[in-house]
C-alpha cells in the first residue's frame, strides 16, 4: 500500500508573480515478510512563478526547486536536489504549450557491492515538450508530450538514455465527474549496463508501456475523489527486468484558498 500527503501554500500573489510552499510526504507499507522494504519520502518545495511578455506574447516563467529526502525504515535511501525552470505559453487562443527541464542531483548512500558498477549517484536531466489542444469552452483537451531522459551516474549499471512518450486525454463526464485517459511508453538504453547475476548477462534494455485512467468526483467545491488504475507492461533485453505491474488507487483532494 502507499499513501501520499501533499500541502501548497501560496506565500505570494501578485499580479505577474506567484510564490508557492510545497510539502510532499509518501509512505509505503509492506506486508511482514517485506517490512524492511517500508519508504518514506519527505520533500518540500519552492515554486515561483512570474508572467513576462516576450514579442507580444504572454509567457508564465517557472523556476521551482525541491529538496528530496527517501528513508528506508529509519536509515537515509537517497537524497536529491531538484531544479525545474519551466516556459508555459499559447501559441493559439485554444492551445497551451509548456518546455520544462528537470535536472537533478542525487546521493544514494552506500555505493553497492561494486561502487563503479552499482553505484546510483550522480545527475539526471529530463527535458520535455507538452502540448494541449482544448475544446472551444477550455472543459476538455487531448495533450502530447516528449521526453528526453538522461543519466550520469557514478556506476555504469545506472548510465542511461532515453525518452519518454505520452497522449492523452481530459473530458468531463456526468454528475461532476472528470475522466482521464492516457498511454505512454518509455525507452532506456543502459550503454555501459553489467549484469550482477551469472543467470542473465544480457545487456540492459528497456521498453516499457503503460495505460491509466482515473474518474475524479467533484464532491464539494473543495472537496474531490479520484479513483485510478495504471497497468505496466515492462520488457526489457535483460529478463531479470521484466514485469507487469497493476496499481490500483484512491485519492482523496482537498483545497481551500486562505
């Protein structure tokens, strides 16, 4: 099971400039045989946000940066920090395209059995593309988005490169409720991946996709319900990285402006 609390503060509105507090804790708890496996993560978060014109054209500027701390049981898993700098814009009166990259830099305590193979330490950099097409009353819109994906990790088993694709779509259905539809799939190349085991030493390879979908229930003006499901289908070259995942969820949202 896991569960997730998520808290924003707006700290500053103005007319061009938004500052938001964010505080992001997740738990998992596993069943006895697995209780060493028990994450906690504890992040916060700095989101900025400041309106520009740029050749005539309204643009949202973002910069946000979070502090990420993971916890096995009591013991330090991982600590991160996270940069986003982020462009949101319209290029067309029903269309909203957002560039973003996330670059981060992470520390995962001990370096495994083989630090120059195992170790997961060192920087990641995601760059993406979101694209949205809305409808002419803005309630629904098919979006598109591009992933570039990277790693430089201390260990050759964590080198990675790839991409990420995604589609999907947002509609609103009867007695206040959303449905969410989209697909993705994922593809990392590991070039410098070892395998461990004597079982498998095929390189590392992944191809991976997955289908979610969610109903959010709108129960107060504050107060919403989301149910959602999320199949996996992970393949790789490499069968000890091969699964099917089926993640099943509940969301409880609520939000009040002070």
């Amino acid at each position: 099971f896991s569960i997730d609390l998520g808290l924003r503060y707006r700290a500053l509105a103005e007319r061009d400039v938004q500052v938001d507090l964010a505080y992001t804790s997740r738990q998992s708890l596993h069943d006895d045989s697995l209780d060493d496996f028990n994450f906690t993560s504890q992040e916060f978060g700095v989101d900025a946000r400041k309106r520009v014109d740029l050749a005539g054209r309204d643009v949202a500027l973002g910069l946000r940066y979070d502090l990420l701390g993971g916890f096995l049981e009591s013991d330090l898993f991982s600590f991160s920090n996270r940069f986003t700098a982020s462009a949101d814009t319209r290029l067309s009166p029903r269309t909203r395209t957002v560039v973003a990259n996330r670059f981060t830099v992470s520390d995962f305590g001990p370096d495994g059995s083989n630090p120059p193979q195992t170790s997961r330490d060192g920087v990641y950099n995601d760059l993406a593309l979101s694209q949205y097409f809305y409808t002419d009353d803005f309630l629904r819109y098919l979006f598109f988005r591009q992933e570039y994906n990277a790693a430089g990790t201390k260990g050759g088993n964590f080198d990675r490169r790839g991409f990420t694709t995604r589609i999907g779509a947002h509609s609103p259905l009867l007695w206040r409720t959303d449905a969410d539809v989209s697909t993705g799939f994922v593809y990392n190349a590991y070039p410098h991946f070892s395998s461990l085991s004597s079982l498998d030493t095929a390189r590392r390879r992944d191809t991976n996709w997955d289908v979610a979908a969610s109903l959010t229930h709108h129960l107060t003006p504050q107060v919403d319900v989301r149910l959602q499901y999320r199949w996996v289908n992970a393949l790789n070259r490499n069968d000890l990285f091969e699964y099917d995942r089926h993640v099943v969820g509940m969301h409880l949202l609520f939000s009040q402006a002070f």
